[in-house]
C-alpha cells in the first residue's frame, strides 16, 4: 500500500518492531513549536487551542459556525490530524466573548494576547511529538533501528501517509487529475472512490455512487459525518455535471492541498529511487542541490569545487541535500540526482508546465526543493511491557510517521 504513495524502500536494514500507534488519541500528542505573532493592538485574538480527535480543516470550519464568522477569519500555522492529541496557536478576527463561549466537544480555547495580524500558515518552527507504539512483537529489534538511525543521523524525509489519507489514501490521485484539468474525475475520486480500509458505511455508500452517479439517492445514503462529500453531492444532484462548482464547495485550503499531495507523491517517489540506488541522504555528491534549511525555493549545485566544503557544511547541520517538489519554476538537480527527478516525471507522464494550471490558476504551484533527509537530535524512548514510548522534535512539513515507519516496518494502517 505504502507504494500506492510513492514510498518503496526503508533507509534501515532487518525486522521492524511491528506495533500500532495512536490506539488512542493520548497515544500520540502533538505540539507546535509556534513562531508567535507580536502582541499589538488589533482585532486578532491569539489562542492556545487543545484538540482532541479533531482534524484542523474540520476544527475550523465547527469553530466558525460556532463562533459566527468565516473559516477565512480563523488563522493557524499547521494542520493536524484527526487521530491525535493537538496543541496549536490560532488566530480568530471575533470578539473575545464568543470565542471564549466557543463550546465544541474535546477542545479547549485559551485566549493568550491581541495582535493586529492573523496567523499564517507556516508560522511555526515545528512540532513537539510524544507517541505510543502498543502491541510491539519485536522490541529487541529497536534497539537495531535506533544504533541505525543515531549512526546515520537522522532518516528519510518521506511524506508520511497522513499526506493523502490514512483511510482512503487517494488525495494525489485527486491532485493529479486536477493537473490533467480532469475535474469530474478529481471530484468522482475524492467523493466516490471506496476503500476496503473505510468504515462499512461509508464504503458502501461511495461505492454505491461510483457504480451509479445517483445523486440523490446518494445524499439519502451517505454518512452525516462525510459532510464535505455531502456539499458537493448536494450540489450535483441539483447542478448536473457542474463540476467546478461542486469542486468549490470544499475549503480553497483543501483543494490546494490535492495539487501538494500529487507533489508529494512525486517527491516520495524521487527519494525512494536515490535510495534503492545506493545514494547517500546525508551526503551530497556531483549535480545534487543542497539547501539551507528542510524546504527552500533556491539551493546550490554541487560540482567539482564545492563538493567537500559542502558537505563539511552539511555535517555541521548548516544544509541539506534536497529532491524537486515538481512545480512549474522547480530547478531540477544535475547528475544522477537530475536522472532521478527527470525520470520519475517520465514515469507518471507530467510536465513541469502543468503546474501553471492556467484553468485554475489559483492553484498554481511552482514547487520548491526539499531536504531528502530529517536529522534527529536528543530523541527520548522507554519500552514498557510490549509498548515503545517515543518522544523527539521535527522542523516543519516533516512527519512523524516518516521516523515510526522505520522502527514498525508495519501495513499502512498501524500509522
């Protein structure tokens, strides 16, 4: 299933622990480390938001119907899933009175300062992870994957699963027909595709319209919960075939976030082939970009010259050897890297000018570069019984599961 996502290969050797983490939410607390707006007068109330089974796009939209504003007047700096423990700032342009009035289940708001700006995304230097692995068949096995990991220094930084979906991992899919200006089958994918790994009825009822494109036979079938499927399958059985605009119904937030995860599958792809080629994560050889941090818009070519100052650089945590977000102003690397990039993009018949997505053009991506490699520092661990406790901090746009999946080597329903 991993493959389905780009991911094919691991970076550590031998028998995985197995296991399962987030048995329950407490199992997996994640905390933003936040880049703080400064304290102002403004109509922006800062908060402390603690979250419980609640993922961001959702938590948002419930929080602005209690609160009576827009989704758009909510600010945060990442997302979170839903299976999990969350801490995070937020922004809300709403009086004081109604925030604090904000009851929704398992949340809990503290209104911290006023600031005269919103929170934006990517305003925080990364996140705080305390994490349970249960059921653990082979402990004697971790302590073989941390030698590994502390001795390389860190591991790939593959995007993780929760990128396109735990139970349905289809928003690359999604993506990439959007891409493609195929939006009725971006919008069937995201609304319709079943997955063996979803609850019954909600596989039910997908494959039910899959196989039928009844729309209003579906909105009597479909679960309350889906209510995003919902909209826009309200939408279509009172708008046939208007595509875009069910589309649109979604958070403009979401629908960019397919556009990133087909990114994202390429890059996961990109890196698991230098893997299975042998080449280093933390070194940098001829023809690789390095950057200066875990995600960056310009990097350096390394050649002849250069290649053992950087690296010496890269050993004192000062840059990282990096693979193509492919978007329309991506550099590609040169050398062995660049056959990589280039042949990854061959393979899944995309081009670079694809991204401009002049139909869409809100969603437009020029890509960017990205470190191959998360260096790991001061990670903390006990073992109790069969279960492994995990504790440890990742710059931003890095995942968790990335680091665990080393450890587990488990299906991609134990993440």
């Amino acid at each position: 299933m991993e493959e389905s996502i780009g991911i094919s290969v691991y970076l550590t050797k031998g028998e995985g622990i197995k296991g399962k983490i987030k048995e329950k939410a407490e199992d997996f607390l994640v905390e933003e480390v936040s880049v703080y707006p400064k304290p102002s007068k403004g109509k922006h109330v800062v908060a402390r938001i603690e979250s419980k089974n609640w993922e961001t796009n959702k938590l948002i939209e419930n929080l602005a119907r209690v609160i009576k504003t827009s989704p758009k007047a909510i600010g945060y700096a990442g997302i979170k899933d839903k299976r999990a423990v969350s801490i995070q700032l937020m922004s809300f342009a709403s009086p004081l009175q109604r925030i604090l009035n904000a009851g929704l289940r398992d949340v809990k708001i503290e209104p911290l300062y006023i600031t005269n700006k919103p929170l934006m995304r990517g305003m925080l230097y990364g996140n705080k992870f305390n994490t349970w692995i249960r059921n653990v068949e082979n402990v004697s096995s971790f302590y073989k994957i941390l030698k590994e990991i502390e001795e390389y220094g860190g591991f790939p930084n593959f995007f993780g699963v929760q990128r396109f979906g735990i139970a349905r991992p289809i928003t690359h899919i999604v993506g990439k027909y959007l891409i493609e200006n195929d939006i009725e089958k971006a919008v069937m994918t995201y609304i319709a595709e079943p997955f063996e790994g979803e609850d019954e009825e909600s596989y039910k009822a997908r494959k039910f319209l899959m196989e039928t494109h009844d729309f209003e036979e579906a909105l009597k079938i479909y679960p309350k919960k889906l209510n995003f499927e919902r909209r826009i399958i309200e939408h279509l059985s009172k708008h046939p075939n208007d595509w875009e605009n069910a589309l649109k119904k979604l958070p403009s937030n979401l629908i960019r976030i397919f556009v990133h995860a087909y990114q994202s599958y390429l890059f996961n792809k990109i890196l698991s082939m230098r893997i299975k080629r042998g080449l280093p994560i933390n070194e940098a050889i001829i023809g690789d970009i390095v950057i200066k941090d875990v995600s960056a818009n310009e990097g350096t070519y390394v050649n002849e010259k250069n290649e053992r100052r950087v690296n010496k650089e890269m050993k004192k945590g000062k840059c990282f050897v990096s693979g193509a977000i492919i978007g329309y102003a991506t550099n590609l690397a040169e050398g062995e890297m660049g056959e990589i990039e280039s042949k990854v993009m061959e393979e899944e018949g995309v081009e670079a000018a694809k991204f401009k997505m002049p139909y869409m053009p809100w969603l437009a991506s020029p890509g960017m570069r990205r470190s191959l490699f998360v260096p790991l520092k001061n990670m903390k661990w006990k073992i109790d019984g069969n279960s492994v406790f995990l504790q440890f901090f990742l710059p931003k746009g890095c995942y968790a599961t990335s680091l665990l999946r080393e450890f587990m080597k488990a299906d991609i329903y134990s993440y």
